[in-house]
C-alpha cells in the first residue's frame, strides 16, 4: 500500500446542528417619524427620536417592542 492510499482514509465527521423548538422574537424597525407619533411612548423610542430631531442626524431606525412577533 503507497502513502496516498493510506492517507485517502475516512473523511472528517460532521456533526448536525440541533434545531431549537423554542421560539424568538422578533422586532420591526421603526423611523423616527413612527415613534413620533406614538399613542404608548417608550424610553428607547423617544430617545432616538431626540437624536434625529438634531440637524444632520442619520439613523435607520429603532427596534419597537409593540411589534414584536414570535416565529
């Protein structure tokens, strides 16, 4: 037997992830126009809306907790 053929031996073992039954969240983003006009304010909301209130602010939004989904 040559050096090749013995070095050809078993492939790597690859393992499968397991999948999770539990469940995440998940949050829409939202602008700052959104969080504007709110009916239920929230501390983050507010503050992101302060910041883009400045002038040349840029911003891409804001994780809204009543959006939150379960998937």
């Amino acid at each position: 037997m040559s050096a090749a053929a013995a070095a050809k031996g078993k492939g790597k073992v690859v393992k499968k992830k397991k999948t999770s039954e539990k469940k995440q969240y998940h949050y829409k983003l939202v602008l700052s126009d959104t969080c504007g006009v709110c009916k239920t304010p929230c501390e983050r909301g507010m503050n992101y809306w302060r910041r883009m209130q400045e002038p040349g602010a840029v911003g891409k939004g804001v994780p809204c907790v009543l959006t939150r989904t379960y998937k």
